[in-house]
C-alpha cells in the first residue's frame, strides 16, 4: 500500500516495492501534471489534464448572463486520465489511516479482511457519489419531470456537475483495474470484481458517449444507494455477526431498484426516444436516436438487471440454505452423559470378577514358592 513505512524495503522495482509504493508514485505523477501550470510552454497541455474540456457558452436575448455548456470528445480521456491517479491516491489514504486501523482492531480473517476492505472503499465512493448525483438531481428536477429523460435528444449540452460527475465517474472505475493488483486481491475474487467494474465502465461510458446522461444519472443514484446498504451492511456483520437487519432491507430496497431500473428504461427507449422528431444517427450531431441504438441499449439494460437478479436469487437461496443448516443443527436431541444404568453396572462388575477370577487360577500368576 501508499504511504506504509516498512522496516525491510524489498528491491527497486520489483512487484512488492511498486505495490508498497505505488500512491507515492502516482502522487509523482500527479504533481508533475500541476507543475505544468507554472510555464506557458507546458501550461495548454497541463490545463487538458486538469479541466473539463469543451465548454461552449450561450448568450440569450432575455438574460444578460451567458449560459456555460460542455460537451465531450477525445481530450477527455486526459481530464478521465488525471482524475484517475486522484482516484488511487484517496483509495490509498483510506486504506492506509481508515481501513487497515480497522482491520487491526478487529482481528479478522484473510477471506473476511480483503471483503472488508473492499466493503469499506466503496461505501466511501457510493456515499459521495449518492450524495453528489442527488444534489444534480434536486437542481436540474430530473424526478419531477420524466418527459426530461428524452424531451429535446440529443442531450448535447451538459452542465459543468453533470459532465464532471462522469469524468469522476468513469475514472473511479478505470481505477479499481490496477488497485486488483495493488491490493493483491485473491485470485478467487478477481473474476467476480471484474465483472462489476467491467459492467460500471460499460454503462457509465455509454450513457455519456450516446448523450443519454439524464438517463444514466437517474439510475445510477438509486442503484449507489442500495449498493451503498449492502456493503455498509456488510461492514457491520463483519464488525459484529449478529448485525443482519441491514440485509433484510436492502433486499427489499434491491428488488425495487430493479423494477425501477426496468420500468424508466423502457419507458424511455420503447415510448419516448421513439416518438421524438429527431429521428436519425448523426456522430457530429451526437444523434443516436434509431431502432438498432435503442434495441440494444435496452437489450443491455435488460440482460445487466437479469444478471444481477440471477446473483441476488442465488445469493438469498445460499443465505437460506445456511440458515436452515444452523436451525437443524439446535434440533437435534442430544444424549445426556448420565451414569450407566444398572444393567450395564452389574454386567461390567461380572467381567471384572471374571478377568480377576482368571488372574487368580492362571498358572502364570502364581508365584513359585521359596524352597
């Protein structure tokens, strides 16, 4: 981990010192970009990295103030690529002065300790992100109005928090790639986290490429806040195993969330994307808006949620199943250690008369006399 002080330092270069040191190298990295601001040679390519691109400014008649817009291209990826060393620089700080203070305290397995490690850097990104999604949310009143979701497609113009909340977005996910390594996940966990953050990058990419940022931030908060009961859950069980109430709700907060996920997709490609008047595929206009587009986008809308409903039934089924073992496990009846009864007594005392009754006629237990 970043910022760890270790009595033996392994060799330069290796996997073990670059994982030790890995936060400190990127914070390098990092520093060297902001330095770039100082000289006016470097200060254009620097400012790439650090701001959000593509501002375009309107003047309207009935305002005197202009109105700030930003769209997206390739210079992107540079703002994305910043962000992305903050992003493991903070996954660094939490791990090293939250996480693993914790994890002294609490004595916990390898199995439990790289889940709770894991729980805890989430938590931490889906609160922000929940809170951060809903206060857009609250100003643009995406919930008041679900006309919003497709009126005047394409959604070409984003606001300065709408398009930084992606750029944060997708650089958090692009992250969580290397800390697999950095945190030396177990070979076991690897597949199921790469799953999910493939999924993330997939679904947060497309909806800001396809100008579908309405859609995709109304249903990434809700979904961060049942994700974010579920690994808080996870926290307290681990802390304490008989804290299991946060479970019983986010199973219930999980199935709603789904249905809801559903129902505003398919509202917004089978109803209201179709019906609009621009219809066509245009990538200088950032138009996406035909039946090929909106059939896949659902398709994979659909397909992600059914996976995920499929893990949710398997994972109740499995916690059932445990439960069900530990309440025949208390039924069992289980036989008193009392004294023999006394049947058993007397039969036990005849074998002893028996074998010492032996020992006495047996030749070789008398004794030779003296002559």
């Amino acid at each position: 981990m970043g910022f760890r002080k270790k009595n033996k330092s392994p060799p330069v270069l290796s996997h073990e010192f670059v994982i030790q040191n890995h936060a400190d190298m990127v914070s390098c990295v990092a520093m060297v970009i902001l330095l770039g601001l100082m000289f006016e040679v470097t200060a254009k390519f620097a400012i790439m990295f650090i701001t959000v691109q593509y501002n375009v400014t309107y003047t309207l008649d009935d305002r005197s103030e202009p109105l700030n817009f930003y769209h997206y291209g390739p210079k992107d990826m540079a703002t994305v690529f910043f962000y992305m060393l903050i992003a493991i620089i903070l996954h660094a700080l939490i791990q090293e002065y939250i996480l693993d203070k914790m994890n002294r305290r609490l004595h916990l397995s390898k199995t439990k300790h790289s889940k709770f490690n894991e729980s805890g850097q989430l938590v931490a990104f889906y609160l922000f992100s929940f809170v951060w999604g809903s206060s857009i949310l609250t100003a643009e009143d995406f919930a008041t109005n679900p006309t919003f979701l497709w009126e005047g497609y394409p959604h070409n113009n984003m606001v300065f928090q709408v398009k930084f909340f992606y750029i944060c977005q997708i650089a958090y996910w692009l992250h969580a790639l290397p800390e697999l390594y950095f945190q030396k996940v177990r070979k076991e966990d690897i597949p199921r986290q790469l799953y999910y953050i493939s999924l993330y990058i997939f679904h947060i990419s497309g909806a800001y490429v396809l100008n579908l940022h309405r859609l995709g931030l109304i249903l990434l908060v809700p979904h961060y806040l049942v994700e974010l009961l579920f690994h808080a859950s996870r926290l307290f069980y681990f802390s304490d195993e008989n804290k299991q109430k946060g479970f019983t709700l986010w199973a219930l907060l999980f199935v709603i969330a789904r249905l809801l996920t559903l129902t505003l997709s398919v509202l917004t490609f089978g109803f209201g994307l179709s019906r609009t008047e621009n219809q066509g595929f245009s990538i200088a206009e950032g138009n996406f808006n035909v039946l090929t587009v909106r059939i896949s986008c659902l398709a994979a809308i659909c397909l992600t949620q059914a996976w995920m409903m499929w893990k949710f039934i398997n994972f109740q089924l499995k916690k059932w199943r445990e439960h069900s073992q530990i309440q025949a496990s208390k039924k069992k009846p289980i036989s008193p250690k009392g004294r023999p009864s006394k049947k058993d007594s007397s039969r036990g005392a005849a074998a002893n008369g028996v074998m010492k009754s032996e020992e006495r006629t047996s030749p070789r237990a008398r004794k030779p006399k003296a002559s």
